[in-house]
C-alpha cells in the first residue's frame, strides 16, 4: 500500500481515528529535537500534536507580551502629550505659550533639540524674547534669497517630514534655527535624525512657522514610523501660536436707529 493510497483513505474516512483512538498512541514518527521525549528518537501521534500546540500557546503568548507593549508605550505616550497640552492651556501669555511649545515639548518627549523659526510679524516680538530657542527669521545672519528658499520649503510642506541630518534639506532647515549650515553648529550629530514641521494658521496656503526637532539617533525620525504624531504636534503648536496671534479684533460700528432719536 502506498503512502497516496494511505493518505486517500484517511481523507476519504475522517472518523476512522475516532473509531481507532488506540492508534493514537501505536502509531509513531520521528520526533523533532524539540519534541523528543527523555532522548527517544520517536513520538506518538498524541505527542506531537501536543508539541505543536505548545509551540502554537508560546507564539500566541508572545504576540499578546508584544500587544501589551505597545499599548503600555501608546499610553505613555498620551499621558505625555496630555501633560504637554495642559502646559500650553494654562499658560496665560503668548510667551509663555512659545517657552512650553519648545521647552514642554523637549522635556516631555526627550526631544535633543526643539527650535522655533517665524517669519510672521505679530510673532516676532515674542521669538526676540526667547532666543536661541526660537528665531526669526529676518534676524538671522542669511540673505534673503536662502531666506525666501526657507519659506518657499515650507510652505511647500503639506505635513511633516522626517529625514536624514546630512541631507540638503535637513541643512535648509537648520540654516534657519542655527544661523549657519549644517548641524554641527547646533550639536546634533550628522548621521542623526531631523523632523520639519510646518506651522500654519488654519488652512492657510502660506507657512507662517517651521519647528524643527533633531536627534543624534538617525532611527527617531523617520517617515517609516508613521508622521500622526508630527501632524498632532504641527497642528497643536500651530493653534497655540498663531491661532490669536492673525486674528484682529473688529471694531462693530454703531449703526443709528430709531432708539437713537
């Protein structure tokens, strides 16, 4: 009898080891190192299907210890970012709204080095404040063109990024934190990493900001991990900073009406 003909039979009566438990137990193969049993090189039917479940319980075990891992680090994580966002709340001046975007952010989430660049006058006054921290843009030592080129990247930034330190526009960016290329000058390795987060007021086609944060761990920043949390804090500094900083007050106009006489 061949080993198909084996095979057909068992398939074509799936009682038959119902009706024949013994065999279970008669019927022997060769046992994997794993499964042998005090050195024998055999193992039942039984035996081996009870090895295969324990290693099925272990990877099951395993993948439930990595699931409770991520979600103790996203919890973690959140707690940070409420604790973040509560600085900013009761924060009760514009400059202290700016110090807790940059200062709260560096120590809540271990963030090396957190700047802040504008080009927009209602924040100028308040960045003048809180160098080195946070620039502006016209006072640094650049010229214009590679000023314009700034905004223009920007701008042209419709959410985060994250990228190498060494790369052209890691320096473009650094350019406008640091006040000369390249990110030696601000401490940062060059085989690090860099995020650039555009700063904008609403749906605003123009980027009135960038905040850079860097890293001498070249696997912090990167767009394989996903940019969710980049764009919450890109739109939390951005709301924070500019929300009232574009907002002017309108004076209503008394209109004269009957009342008036």
């Amino acid at each position: 009898m061949t080993d198909d003909q084996v095979k057909a039979f068992l398939l074509q009566r799936p009682g038959f080891l119902r009706d024949h438990p013994e065999l279970l137990f008669e019927l022997e193969i060769e046992a994997e190192p794993a499964d042998q049993v005090q050195g024998g090189s055999v193992v039942s039917l039984v035996e081996k299907q009870a090895a295969l479940l324990r290693v099925k319980v272990r990877h099951q075990q395993d993948r439930v210890a990595q699931l409770l891992r991520v979600v103790e680090e996203n919890n973690a994580i959140h707690q940070k970012l409420l604790g973040w966002i509560r600085s900013l709340l009761l924060a009760r001046t514009q400059s202290l709204r700016v110090k807790q975007s940059v200062g709260g952010l560096a120590q809540a989430f271990s963030v090396p080095l957190v700047r802040l660049v504008t080009w927009q006058p209602e924040l100028e006054k308040v960045f003048r404040g809180l160098q080195p921290d946070c620039q502006v843009l016209s006072a640094l030592a650049i010229d214009h063109e590679t000023q314009g080129r700034l905004i223009e990247m920007a701008t042209a930034l419709a959410h985060p990024v994250c990228l190498p330190a060494h790369s052209y526009q890691a320096g473009l960016g650094f350019i406008g934190v640091g006040a000369r290329t390249g990110s030696q000058d601000l401490g940062i390795n060059p085989s690090g990493s860099v995020a650039l987060l555009p700063l904008r007021a609403g749906l605003a086609p123009k980027a009135a900001g960038l905040m850079v944060l860097a890293s001498d761990d070249p696997g912090r920043f990167s767009q394989d991990h996903g940019i969710d949390f980049l764009v919450s804090i890109a739109e939390l500094v951005s709301a924070c900073l500019l929300g009232g900083a574009l907002t002017r007050p309108v004076k209503l106009k008394r209109v004269k009406g009957d009342a008036d006489g």
